[in-house]
C-alpha cells in the first residue's frame, strides 16, 4: 500500500517537473485548455444566473377570471365557491371592481381617463393560483373556465413563462453543445501535448523499460501530465469566468433593472467549480489514456 | 542459469546475428563472449534479457525458455537482470544519484532503505561523491561506472555487461574489471561481452565469429 501510494506520488512529482521544465509552453497549453472550457462553463454560469433570476421574480404563472361587466356580486359570490370547490385550484383571490378602481386611480397618469368615464369599466375578478403549473394543464383548465356562466374572459399569464422557459431551455442546449464540443476539443487538445510528451521522453521510456519496468509505471507520469493539464486548464477557465461574472455584474445588474429585475451575476458555486475542475481534469486523463494508447505500443 | 539451445537470431531482412548457437552458463560463473565486431555479442545478451526474441531455439533462463514470455512477463524476468548496455542508455536530464535509484523506483523499493542501497552502489563504483551531477558533467570513465552502478543496485543474481571497459584507459579498465570480479565473487552469474579478454585472466570465454560459436 505504501509502495503503492510511493509510486503515485512519484508519477505526480515527475509530471509536475515535467511541467514545470517548459513553463512557457506549460502555460500556453493551460491558456488553450482554459479558454476552450470558459466558454461552456461561462455559458454554465449565466444559465445559473438565470435560473435564480426566474425563481425570484414570481415566476408562479396564474389564471385571471373576469366576470361580465354586467354581473352583479352574487353572481360573483357563486362563481368563486365554484371555483374554490376544485381540487386543480390551489388559491382563489377575489378582487372587486371597487378596489380596481381605487388601485388604478392611484396611477396620476389614469386618474384623468378613468375620471372622465360615466361608470366603473373595471369587471370583478379573480386571480387563481393553480396547483398544476404545466402549460398545458393551465391551457385545459382555462378552457373549462371559460365555460363558466358570466364568465366574461379568462387569461392565462403564463405566456411569458412559457417564453423565459423555452429560453432557458435553449440555453441549456446551447450549454450541453458548447460543452460536448470543447470537451472533444480538450481531449483533443491533450492527446497531442501527450503524444508531444511520448516523444520527448523516448529515451526514459526505452530505459525504464529495459530495466524491468511494467506498463503501468511507464504510463502513470504521462497520466498525470493528462490529470494536472486538464485540471490546470480548469482552475484558469473559473479564473476567467468567476473575473468575467464580476465584470459583467453592474453593467447586467443595469440592464436586468430596466425590466423591473433584480440581479447581482454570481460567481460560480461550489458545486458548480467542483465539477468544472473534475471534469476537465478527468478529459485531460481521457486523452492522455487514448494517446498512449497510440503512440507507446511503438516504443 | 542460462541455457541456450541451438538458437538462431535473424534481424530483418534477413542479417542472420546468431546462428545454432548452444552453450550452458552455471551458477555463480564468470562468462567472457568475444569476437569480432558484428560478431553477434551484443545480440546474445540481449537475448538473455528478452530485448530481443530468438528466431529459433530456446533460451532459458533460471529454467524459463525466455523467448517465449509474454509482454505482461518481461518487466519481471528483467528485475532479475542487470545490464550493462553498449551504449549506456543513462538518463542525461537526472542526475547520477537518480539514474541509480531508476531500477529501485521501478520495483517500488521502500524509499529510505533504497536511498542506502544507491549510495552503497554509487559507493562500490567510487562515485559517492558525485551523486548530484549530471551525466555530461561526468567523464566517460565515470558515465561506464555509473552505468555499472545502475545495473547492481537491484542486487541481481545476473548481471550482463556489453562492452564495460571500452573506451577506458588502461587503469580504469583494471578497475572496472575489478568491481566485476568482486560481484562474480559474491555469487553473482557474469556474462561480459568485451575484446579485452585479458582484463578477466581465468574467465571461461564464447568466442563468436560471424554468429557462430567457435568450439
Ligand atoms: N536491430 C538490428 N537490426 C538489424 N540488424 C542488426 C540489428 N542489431 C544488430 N544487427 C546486426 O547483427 C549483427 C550482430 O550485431 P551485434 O550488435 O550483436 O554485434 P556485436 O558483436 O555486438 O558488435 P560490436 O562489437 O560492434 O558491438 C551485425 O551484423 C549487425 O549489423
Ligand atoms: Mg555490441
């Protein structure tokens, strides 16, 4: 077990010294690597951003119910038992033309219209809260609401839900395709430096070899070169991205402010850096495996 | 300890190095091969540590017909060897103290005892003192017993040696010589490919001509 950890940790620190013998060059392939995995891991964290953003902003999509103009309060009094005695409705507010008016007449910009009008143009209403969110579901249920008597028009706010939803799902496509792609691009990236690193150290791979070494042991350095490549190209793709988020956080905190949102962009999350660092020291792994794969059977 | 039975090697496309060769090493001896050069020396000891594979005939070594090992079986079958190659083969980006402890790192020694191990080997050879120079900052004299010291820190019951003293000057091809016979003399097998037979008065001597051992 020692000997076991010994030989690991003799693998790690002859990568290391490799790494460190050409740190010019070390560095370069770190800046490839980082940048390829920025852009999905960028792309990661703004799908982040606005996954909160709409989990903040009561994204809740809701169901209004206007009564006819011409429906007196009974009426109004009727429909919502109806509508509080249905299994699919998990909160009906009911809101009465008086309190429209008044809501409305506190707009400066209104009051003159509205003053001008002989009577109330603001039907009675209810806002429910659903208890099946899913577009469709909301979309049946309208439909059997519209059925309602008095019932003038039923609106399904859940339109630009529906919108920031199919956004976000864009995004994550976006997200999944730019990551497959850089993915294939860093195993790519690391198969060569590999192959680079085969022949550089043709000699010690010959020598080990006729000193009795196993496969294992002649592979192990060139795995880690892999590993600490990959994993290097990490921590410089969550230094750029975490610097870009910061950047960008007032200029998008303005923009979002337009809209009536508020943002402040976070920096990728534990869990999120976690991965990120995995995952590409777990590609630079992949591609050294495959490149030894090509280029040590030769030797 | 070594057996060979009527082996042949041919090296495409068709140079025929060794041809029906049979002799038998014992344990605990001390073995000279000579002959010409091209006269196939280099290719019987490699041979013996399956850098190359006979093309007829069998090889065995410690009982094991080592031309038949699979790839898996070398790395073990070589621990048990130690070589001297023609061309040294050190490693010219570590340092003498590290190009000793290879053959230890490789069988994953424990680390402190084989700290000892390389300075007793790097000792033997009257190289202690330089264990942290490179390759090129050592003399050719000193690169052969660096080489040597390699090839005798795993304590091997076999050591194979091509060409050990070429290229030395008289007093240090005595001393290489020397260190040779003191390793025979603690039972280990030699086999020395050398021209300077007489380095080794007493050594039984294979004398190959064109591939073929001369009676
Ligand atoms: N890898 C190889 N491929 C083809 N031919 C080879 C190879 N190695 C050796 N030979 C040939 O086999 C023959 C024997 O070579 P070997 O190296 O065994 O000779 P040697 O006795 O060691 O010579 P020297 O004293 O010059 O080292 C030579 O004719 C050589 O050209
Ligand atoms: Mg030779």
């Amino acid at each position: 077990m020692t000997a076991w950890l010994a030989q690991h940790g003799d693998a790690v620190r002859l990568a290391m010294r490799r790494l460190a013998s050409a740190p010019v060059n070390s560095l370069l392939y770190l800046l490839a690597i980082g940048v390829a995995l920025a852009l999905p891991a960028g792309g990661q964290m703004l799908l982040a951003n606005a996954l909160s953003l709409a989990g903040t902003t009561s994204a809740v999509p809701h169901i209004s119910v206007f009564m006819a103009a011409n429906a007196d309060r009974g009426m109004a009094a009727e429909i919502e038992s109806r509508l509080k005695k249905r299994g699919d409705i998990k909160r009906v507010q009911f809101l009465p033309r008086e309190e429209t008016l008044a809501r409305m007449k506190a707009n400066p910009g209104l009051r003159d219209v509205i003053e001008a009008l002989a009577a109330n143009p603001f039907p009675d209403a209810f806002v429910l809260a659903v208890a099946d969110e899913r577009p469709e579901a909301m979309e049946r249920l309208a439909v059997e609401l519209r059925q309602l008597p008095r019932v003038e028009h039923v609106q399904l706010d859940s339109a630009w839900v529906r919108r920031l939803d199919a956004l976000l799902q864009l995004g994550r496509t976006a997200v999944l395709v730019l990551g497959v792609l850089l993915s294939a691009g860093l195993i790519a990236i690391s198969f060569s430096i590999i192959r680079m690193q085969v022949l550089t150290h043709r000699t010690e791979i010959e020598v080990s070899g006729l000193l009795g070494a196993t496969d294992g042991f002649i592979r192990r350095p060139f795995l880690y070169y892999g590993l600490l490549l990959g994993l290097g190209g990490g921590i410089v793709a969550w230094l750029l991205v975490g610097a870009a988020a910061l950047w960008l956080r007032a200029p998008l905190g303005e923009l979002v402010r337009l809209y009536d949102l508020t943002l402040v962009l976070q920096t990728p999350g534990t869990r999120d850096s976690a991965l990120l660092l995995a995952f590409a020291a777990g590609l630079g792994w992949l591609g050294a495996i495959i490149s030894l794969q090509q280029h040590l059977r030769k030797s | 300890m070594i057996r060979f039975d009527r082996v042949s090697k041919r090296y495409p496309p068709g140079v025929d190095a060794l041809s029906d060769i049979s002799f038998e090493v014992a344990e605990r001896e001390m073995v000279l091969v000579s002959g010409h050069s091209g006269a196939g020396k280099s290719t019987l000891l490699k041979l013996i540590a399956a850098v190359e594979k006979s093309t007829g005939g069998a090889v065995l070594v410690g009982g094991q017909n080592v031309s038949g090992l699979a790839r898996a079986a070398l790395p073990y079958l070589r621990r048990r060897i130690g070589m001297v190659f023609q061309d040294q083969k050190l490693l010219f980006d570590r340092n003498a103290f590290e190009n000793v402890m290879l053959p230890l790192s490789i069988t994953g020694f424990p680390r402190r005892e084989a700290a000892q191990r390389v300075r007793a080997a790097l000792d033997k050879v009257g190289l202690s003192s330089r264990e942290k120079a490179l390759p090129v900052m050592l003399s050719g004299g000193e690169q052969q017993r660096l080489a040597i010291a390699r090839a005798v820190v795993g304590r091997p019951k076999l050591l194979l040696a091509d060409e050990p003293t070429a290229h030395l000057d008289a007093d240090t091809a005595a001393d290489v010589a020397r260190i040779f016979k003191e390793f025979n003399h603690v039972g280990v097998t030699v086999l020395i490919a050398t021209y300077a037979g007489d380095l080794f008065p007493g050594a039984r001597r294979l004398q190959l001509e064109h591939g073929k051992l001369l009676p």
